[in-house]
C-alpha cells in the first residue's frame, strides 16, 4: 500500500517551487539554495523528523535533485531512482522480529529451529542477531504463539525486481542494473527517502534560452485535475508558462497502434507469441530478466512517447521535447540507450505544477476543445488500453481479430507471472500486454489525484472528444518523416 502521507508530497513540491522560481531567477547558487533549506525547516523546533539540522539535510538532498544533481554528493550514480541517505534511518534492519507476545516458553521451539545459532534468550524475550540470521522464517513456523514476526522494508516489499538491498550500516541501496525506474518504492517508503532525479532546472534554462521547448502530453493526463480541466486548459497554461506548445501524446498512441498492429498481423501468421507495451519499466523487467524474451517477443514499436518526440523533431529538429505524466519509468526511458533518438526530458505532473506555479500559471477554462487523438489514444493510460486500440486498427483494416487471445497484466507480480509463463513455453494467450502499475499509467506512482477520481474524471472528458477513428487520424500526420522503430530505422 502506497504511503499517504501529504507532508512528503507538500516537502517536496515546495522544493520543487522554490528551485523553480530560482532558475527562473539565475540564482540557484550556494546561498539562494540555503536560504531554501532554512525557509522550509526554520528551526529552533523540527516539523518533521528529530532535528532540524537533519531536515534540512534532507532538504539539501532534495534541492539537489531537483536541480538535476544526485542527491548524494559523494555517489556518481547514473540512476534516476535515487536513496536520501538521511532520510533512511528509521527502518528496522532485522527481518524477523521477536515481539511481547513471547512467553519465554519451556520449549523454545524458535531455537530449537534455528539452524544458524541466530535465536538466544533475552532479558524480556528471545531474541534474534540479525549478523547471524539468514531469513529462512522457521522460526516464526516454529513459534506457538505468533509471537514472531515477519518484518519487511515497505521499499523492499515494493520492488518488483528484487533491486533493493542494505548496505552494513542499513542505508538503502539500488541495483542500476535491475531498477527498471517504475517509482514504487519512492511511492512506498513512509519517511521519503527516496525520490527521483529531475529535469525541471533544464527545461526552464531552455525556455529562458529561446529554445523551442514543447511539453508532450500523456495520455494519462486527462482527468488528473478534475473533470473541468481539459487537455486544451493545461495546453493553454504550459503556453502562458513558456513552452512554445503542448501536444496531446494519446496522437502517439494512435501512431504505435497502428505500426504494433501491422507487427501482431506477421506474429499471427507465424504462431509467435507478442509481448506488447508502452510502459518502460515493463520493458525494462524483460530486458533485464527475460532477455531472450526481449529479443524474440518484444515489440519493436517505440513507446506514444517516443513517436510524437520524433514527430515533433521531423517537423523542427531544433525542438527541444519534455513529457509530461504520472511515471518515473518515462525518465528512464529518455536516457535508454537502447531507444534510438529519445525525447529530451520527461517530467511528472507535480513537477509540471511547480514549474506552472513559479510563474503564477493557473488552469483556466478552454472553449476550442483541442483533440489531437483518437478515444482508442487516449485510453492508452489504462490497463489494456494499449491491447484494445492494436485490434481496433486491425478491425479498421478488416482483419479478423475474434480468435486472437490476450493476456492483460498490471502489476508487478502479474507482470513477472505471464513472462515466467512465456519463457517456460506455456503461455496459452497471443499476445501480452503489461504495465507494472496496477490499473495502467492513471495508477502510476506520481499521479496527481487519487486513481478512482482520476477515472471518473476521465470518464467525464472523454464523453465531450469526438469519435475519429485510429488510422483516418494519422492521414493528417507525416509518418514516412520518422521511424516507429526502437533502433530508428525506416520500413
């Protein structure tokens, strides 16, 4: 269960403003950024942790990241997925714990199936040394009373990929090699201690520069302020902010729907099992764990992201492009080396608010009713979205699509379970699509509202687009200028 503690959201939206109205400024040196940490953890008294010397530390932290540093000073890492190291000291490093439900029995059934000498007794009860405990849980089998417990870290518990581990003095670390980026272990710890690079000090240096910097749009988006805030209200205010446009990226779910239902038609023909998604960290979970999966499952379509950058750049490729949406994977995604001519930035939705704050931006209502994708695009956000808009276009073409199966997984463990099925040869269903977070991209871990107000919200909006089809939309764009494929090449 994800954390719902507003004061990690509202610390770090604050940091994120007040880096913003900096760079704005030209002063984000030594003396504006410390005059932040003393604005939000003013002292004498702590708001939010022991002491205020370690608030602001934490504050320190997040400044730099904001500004698109490491929180660490002392670490190189390359990861977008970051540990605030003083922030991450409260979290019990003893898997299994001995609790007052101990009654001292004469049995002592707990030692008794320890193998590893880890269980002694204690003053008030047993006790375990986690130097010797290897984590097999007989113990707490053994024990008549329940009286111990199995104790995991909620960032550790969270990760779907198994990334996450301890170092000697119990400090969190990350895998750059397994984190596929999908944020749930930021979403997850209650004290805030990890968090993810950021692009915002860039893309304002950009826009400052007179470059041609245009946000693009998930599909995601709709919905997440409310059913009166239209994807023309937040074009409208990215334009008023400084962006040179906004584009609605649900038009590069019409794009990938298109090219990935040309590619399901082949893999039919030849009995090949698809895997298919637009969600990187699902990507990544196979690049990094199934690779022979990846190499003869993948699709090889770039992600609606992708494809409306190289849209963007085919028509000026002087345009600098930033997406926009719930997902710290998208951040991944844009420094994949493995994705030929990737999007420049990719920012969040409190992200994108703190840069429309620091310059006074506030939604307003839109009357043009601005639509640049298909319902079918615009549904790509949900679980099974992508699945849906591939066999409308395969309708569109008069394909018969009533014997083609479909796994739909959101979630980790979903996730894992159809591609372990695929790799032992056992998958029943054609195709897979996955997305690592339950319910799709409106679920993902830096959404802006709560995922059931989201879909009602989204529900509303979508009643007032029209119905154009998926490929009577693409004859209005230019898509022999730009590959559709991850290594760039052309049909």
């Amino acid at each position: 269960m994800a954390t719902s503690d507003n004061r990690i959201i509202n610390l770090k939206n604050s940091v994120d403003y007040e880096v913003c109205k900096l760079a704005w400024e030209d002063k984000l040196d030594f003396e504006h950024t410390e005059e932040i940490a003393y604005k939000i953890s003013p002292g004498p008294k702590p708001v939010y942790r022991c002491c205020v010397y370690k608030e602001r530390e934490i504050v320190r932290a997040r400044i730099r990241l904001s500004s698109g540093l490491n929180a660490d000073v002392n670490n190189d890492t390359k990861n977008v997925v970051q540990v605030i190291k003083p922030a991450c000291d409260d979290c019990p490093t003893s898997t299994y714990s001995v609790t007052d439900n101990c009654r001292f029995c004469l049995g002592m059934a707990c030692q008794s199936s320890c193998k590893f000498g880890a269980i002694t007794k204690g003053e008030l009860r047993m006790k375990i040394d986690p130097e010797k405990c290897r984590e097999c849980g007989k113990c707490a089998q053994a024990c008549p009373f329940g009286a111990i417990v199995h104790l995991e870290r909620p960032c550790k518990k969270a990760c779907p990929v198994n990334a996450i581990s301890y170092d000697e003095n119990g400090f969190c670390q990350i895998d750059e090699y397994k984190c596929i980026h999908c944020g749930h272990c930021i979403q997850n710890c209650p004290f805030g201690a990890l968090s993810s690079k950021k692009f915002i000090v860039p893309i304002i240096r950009d826009i400052k520069a007179g470059k041609k910097v245009v946000a693009m749009c998930a599909p995601a988006t709709e919905g997440q302020f409310g059913k009166d805030v239209t994807m023309g209200s937040i074009r409208k205010a990215l334009i008023k902010a400084g962006f040179a446009d906004a584009v609605e990226v649900g038009l590069g779910g019409d794009m990938t729907a298109a090219y990935e239902a040309a590619e399901w038609s082949e893999a039919k023909k030849e009995g090949r099992k698809m895997t298919t998604s637009c969600c990187p960290a699902f990507i990544s979970m196979i690049r990094h764990e199934f690779p022979k999966q990846y190499e003869e499952n993948m699709s090889q379509v770039v992600s609606p992201m992708v494809a409306v950058s190289r849209y963007l750049k085919a028509l000026d490729p002087e345009t600098v492009t930033v997406f926009v949406g719930p997902c710290i994977a998208k951040k991944g995604e844009t420094l994949n080396e493995f994705i030929a001519d990737r999007p420049d930035y990719a920012v969040t939705f409190g992200e994108m608010m703190a840069i429309l704050a620091s310059k006074n931006v506030r939604f307003e209502p839109d009357t043009e009713g601005y639509q640049e994708s298909s319902l079918w695009g615009k549904k790509f956000a949900s679980s099974g979205g992508v699945a849906d808009a591939v066999l409308e276009v395969m309708k569109e073409r008069d394909e018969d699509v009533s014997d083609i199966s479909l796994m739909r997984c959101a979630g980790g463990a979903e996730c894992k379970k159809a591609l372990l099925t695929l790799k032992a040869g056992k998958l029943k269903e054609d195709f897979v699509e996955g997305m690592i977070c339950p319910g799709g991209c409106v679920g993902g871990p830096a959404k802006a509202e709560a995922e059931m107000e989201v879909v009602k919200a989204r529900n509303a909006l979508f009643k007032s687009a029209d119905g154009r089809r998926v490929l009577e939309n693409l004859e209005k764009y230019p898509m022999d200028t730009f590959s559709m494929y991850r290594d760039g090449h052309m049909e």
